[in-house]
C-alpha cells in the first residue's frame, strides 16, 4: 500500500499531515492508498509555485509551449497499458472504458498542441480613419482544476490542464481523493516532457481548503467537474472572489425513442450508455422515453442485452461492468434503488445480489432496469450515478419532448428514429447542450465544447474547443495611430516658432 504525496514545485513532497483517506481498488475492495489531506501551508506552497512560475511560462512563445505537449503525447502512448490499469485499478472501469478515459486525456493534449493556431487573435486597419486595432489573447494567471473521481486521466489532465498550460497558465489540481494516482502519474510524465517546475501542481485536499483556493487573491480562475450542489457552491464562492469559473455539474440524460426505430441496434446503444463505466459518467443514459406502441418489445431487448454482459474484475479484459467506485457510492445507489420501488417503478432486472467469485468484497452492482417511470419519481428525475435504467412511457414525439425538457438537467440528449423531420425538430427544440441522434453517447470530440445547459453547467465558456481557449485566455485590444511626415513638419514649426 503506498502512501502518496503531493506533487508542488517539480517534485513529489512528503506532506506533513496527520490525516489520510483511504484509496481502495474497487474490484476487490482492497485498499491500494494512503492519500493525504494536504494541509492548508501544502496548498498555499502550491499556489505559490504556481504563481512564481507564472512570469516565466507564460512569457514562453505559444510555439515553445507545445512542444512540452508534443513530448507528453509521445509519453502517454508510450505508457498507455500502464495508464489503463492505472485507472480500471483506482476507479473500476472496465480495460476499454480505462483505454479510453487515457485516449480522452491524450485527446485534450493532442487540442492544445493547436494553441498557437488557436490563440490568435483578430486585426482591423482603418477601424476608424487612421486607426488600426489589434485583439490579443493572453494569459490570465494562475487556475485551479477541481478534479471529479469518474474520470482519473481524461478531465483533469484532458479537459483541464493542457489547454490551461498551453495557453501560458500555471495550474494548481486538486485530484480527486479516492483517484488520484492516475493525476500524479502524469504530472511526473509531463516534468518527463520537459514541463518547467511550478507551472503544474498536484494536491490532495479537503473541502475547508478548497474554500481557501476558491477566496486566494493569486488564483484567478477555477474549473470544477462535480455535484450541483458542489458545482453551485464553487460557482458563486469563486465568482465573488472577481475570479472566471467554469463548473459542470450533474446530468440526468434522457433518449427518446420514437416507434420507427430499430429495436435490437436502439437497444445495444441504449445498454452500452446506461451501463458503461458503471453508470459513473454525467453523459450516462440514465432514462429511455419511448413511445408507447414499442416499449414493451424494447424493455424486453434491453433487459435481454443487459442480462448478457459479464460483469467482472475492471482489469480483466473480458469484463464488460465494472464495479462502482467505493463501497459508500455502492451503498447510496443500492438505497435509490429500494426508493424506486417504493415510489412505485417496476423492477425488471434487478442487480443489487450481483457478486463476483472470489471477489465477494468488490464494490459491484449488476444492471438494474426500472419500467413504467412517472414523471416527478426521483429515481427518473434526479441523478443516481450507477447502473440503474429507468424507461418513461409516452405517447409520441411531443410529450416524450416535454418529458424531456421537463428535467432541471441538460447536459445531453437523444434521440433514436429514422424520421429526419422529428430528429430535426429534436435537434433544434431539446434542452440538451450535447445532442445525439441515434448517438447514445454525444459526447463531441474535443475540437467541439463539452456543452452542458440549465442546472448541468454553470459558467460563460464550457471546457474543450475553442470554448477552453476563451476560458484560459483574456483579450486585450491595442488601438494604434501614426503620424505621417507633413503632420510632423508642421508640429515642429508649431513647436519652435512660438506661435499658437
């Protein structure tokens, strides 16, 4: 079992605090680490550092920058095996959904190698007469990451820090504490390419010293995956402090599925979104809406399909469901099961005795399907985080459409049917910030914002695209005149004549 260190200033520090969380490998309920919560002068090094290196990294040309980047990329394919089982080992997701959260982290890196293209500003001759004006994009400061669990290497070292650094930021990260080892791993990997000392810190911490980050006058923007509660928090904390916040919160994501789609594939999509990763993602598909003259067939499909995959060791290349992430995440997901069913919902697959032999301490819950979901029942409303399918009946596209919108949450939306006039007409009317059409997962690629709306997302510029380059920059506009020859003779008869 190790016990961790922060990451301040270029190098691992052994932290002086008395207290540690436990870290656990969620497959066998083993603890991997001990993670320390950095004490308040811990943190305050960090900014520090942070701050010190700031001068000097972002005086660095665009050009230069990225080449740091271009060494990490090289470095995450390099260790990519290593990095999966990094993250299947510390979060519980299966080998492909641990590859991919490393290929989304590789992802952001490979956006902010495009900074020097991507930071360019504008220009206008003659705004007025005479008058030329230049914007520029420039460096704001020093930035806090606030990591979430869910995702180990692609949000803060994906969605967060490349992008931050490349744009000429220095960046504090507070990792989450039950996975931070992923985030350590490639800090080091990034002082392997060649990253100066300072610009990226790592730091494990509780809340009191996230309040101090979120009120520090030398810390000038935050970006925070998490809660709405939390989300909502760090938003107006933040703000108040005159700082930038971007702040992506919960989702509950609902597909409307419209009688003319087909069954089998709609199925197979809606399965691999509601139960990959475990449920553990904020553009998981939590509820199916589907229209009444095929929900029975479909519920049938997808309880077929679920019942199928092979839930197993997150690092066993075979398993298809992993477990959730801690034992108390397990308990609260198992808790909104039971209040599903006494709110009324009717329990066709039920995956709270799901075990694993040999390995009966894991943290694992099978996929579990709610049937004939009403509108105002938690467990179809609010955000439960796990393997739980709630389908919602309705009678065609305009009240699956209200159904929909209906939600407090917007991060994404589907739809699945062969109709182009309703998929058009879904496209243009849902509250969804990331829509799917026969999609289940719409997440963009990373050229594309991670575009959540309503209660989902909190701030003026999302992370990812050119959305993350307004975020970690400001702009400065340079208004300029010269004077031409003739003006200059006669300001100098003027001047030395001695007449007004």
């Amino acid at each position: 079992m190790q016990t961790l260190q922060p990451f301040i200033n270029g190098q691992f520090v052994a932290s002086k605090t008395e207290t540690y969380t436990d870290a656990f490998n969620p497959s066998t309920g083993e603890i991997t680490a001990r993670v320390p919560c950095c004490l308040p002068a811990e943190v305050e090094s960090a900014i520090r550092a942070a701050r010190a290196a700031f001068p000097r990294w972002s005086a660095t040309p665009a050009i230069k920058r990225v080449q740091v980047l271009y060494r990490l990329r090289d470095l995450l394919d390099a260790h990519m095996d290593e990095l999966t089982y990094l993250v299947a080992e510390e979060n519980g997701k299966v080998w492909d959904e641990a590859q991919g959260d490393v290929l989304k982290a590789k992802e952001g890196t490979e956006l902010a190698i495009a900074a020097p293209s991507l930071l360019t500003g504008e220009s206008l001759m003659d705004a007025s007469r005479g008058y030329d004006s230049v914007l520029y994009r420039e460096p704001v400061g020093v930035f806090a990451g606030i990591a979430p669990f869910n995702f180990p290497a692609m949000i803060p070292m994906g969605w967060m820090a490349p992008v931050c650094l490349a744009a000429g930021n220095t960046m504090v990260l507070k990792a989450a504490s039950p996975t931070p080892r992923t985030a350590l791993r490639i800090a080091e990997l990034y002082r392997e390419a060649g990253l100066p000392d300072g610009v990226l810190n790592v730091v494990t911490c509780s809340r009191n010293e996230v309040d101090a980050i979120l009120n520090h006058p030398d810390v000038n923007g935050v970006s925070f995956v998490g809660s709405t509660k939390v989300g909502l928090h760090i938003y107006s904390t933040a703000a108040a402090a005159g700082k930038r916040v971007q702040a992506l919160c919960e989702a509950k994501n609902h597909a409307l599925v419209l009688e003319d789609a087909p069954i089998a594939r709609t199925a197979a999509g809606i399965v691999n979104a509601a139960f990959g990763c475990a449920g553990e993602r904020c553009m998981a598909l939590p509820v199916a809406v589907v229209q009444e003259s095929i929900a029975d067939e479909l519920a049938a499909a997808i309880v077929a399909q679920a019942k199928a995959r092979k839930v197993g060791l997150a690092y066993d290349k075979t398993s298809e469901l992993g477990p959730v992430y801690s034992a108390a995440h397990k308990a609260a997901v198992l808790a909104r099961i039971e209040e599903g069913l006494a709110e009324g919902a009717k329990l066709l697959l039920d995956g709270r005795d799901c075990a694993v032999p040999g390995y009966e301490n894991g943290f694992y819950i099978g996929p579990t399907v709610f049937d004939r979901v009403k509108p105002g029942m938690a467990v179809g409303d609010t955000e439960i985080f796990g393997p739980v399918l709630c389908i919602k009946r309705v009678r065609d596209f305009e009240e699956g459409l209200a159904v929909m919108n209906q939600n407090p949450f917007a991060n994404g939306s589907v739809i699945f049917t062969q109709n182009g006039y309703y998929a058009r007409e879904f496209a243009r009317r849902t509250d969804g910030g990331m829509v799917g059409i026969n999609v289940g997962i719409p997440v963009p690629v990373g050229i594309f914002p991670f575009a959540g709306h309503k209660r989902s997302f909190f701030g003026d510029a999302h992370c990812l695209g050119k959305d993350a380059f307004r975020f970690y920059t400001e702009s400065k506009v340079v208004t300029t005149r010269w004077f031409d020859e003739e003006e200059k003779k006669k300001d100098r008869t003027t001047t030395w004549d001695g007449t007004i």
